[in-house]
C-alpha cells in the first residue's frame, strides 16, 4: 500500500509518460516511413464515394443552424433523463412531479419555436394582417 504522496501517483505519471512516447513514436514512424504520393484523387475530399459538386463556401439558411440547436437541446435532454431514472425510487413523487415540470418546459420550448415555424424549410411568402403578401417576400420570391 502506498505510504506517500509520490507513491500514489508515481504508476499515473507512468502511464502517462507512456501513452506519449507511444503516440509520438507512432507519428513519427508513420512520417518516417509512410509513402508521400501526391496526385488529383488523394487530395481531393471524400465524401461517402461520391464526386464532390459545388464549392465548400456554399451557404446554408439560418434554419438548419436552428435545427441543429433543437437537436441538441434535445439531445441535452435525453442526458438528464438517465440520471432520473436511475433515482427514481429514491426520491418517489418529488421526482416525478420534477420531471413533469422539466418535460413540460421543454415541451412548452418545442411548440413556440414549431408555432414560429424555426423547423419549416420551406420558403412562403410572409403574410400581412390584410391577407395580402409583402413586398419583401415578393422581391425574393422574384428574386429566385
């Protein structure tokens, strides 16, 4: 059994002295003796096999950023669940009426931004209280 500070760290510092004197040597084994052959093929991106079209700097509509964010949030969610359930007997009703009240906001969150239409991709014309459209959307829907 270790009796000092030193001795309870000493097998860490080892094995992490370790881990990085294994991954250098494999880095520079591989530049040492990998081959370098530059052509068309290798330096072009890979895409599941498929030729790539298009350039890199096309832009993408704010709505898929805005997707991407419910998703995580989401995803944040789920996380939180586990530990719930894990203490759910623990803690009885407390828990549950907690939880309830988590998946309610959360829920409450997700209505409001699909009522504000943050996951509809497609492109309508905006709506004035006249029933007519506007003119901004009529000049980009002319503009397309």
């Amino acid at each position: 059994m270790p009796t000092s500070y030193s001795d309870t760290y000493f097998p860490v510092l080892v094995q992490i002295a370790l881990a990085v004197v294994v991954a250098a040597a494999l880095v520079a084994i591989s530049f040492l003796i990998g081959q370098r052959v530059k052509d068309k093929v290798k330096d072009s991106p890979y895409e599941c096999g498929i030729a790539p079209t298009g350039s890199a700097r096309e832009r993408f509509s704010v709505k898929f950023y805005l997707v991407a964010i419910v998703f995580i949030l989401f995803d944040i969610e789920a996380v939180f669940l586990y530990p719930w359930a894990v203490v759910y007997r623990e803690l009885k009703m407390f828990a549950f009426v907690e939880m309830l009240l988590f998946i309610v906001l959360i829920l409450v969150g997700f209505f409001y931004i699909w009522k504000k239409g943050a996951l509809d991709w497609s492109i309508e014309p905006a709506v004035t209280t006249a029933g007519k459209t506007s003119e901004a959307s009529t000049n980009q829907k002319n503009a397309a």
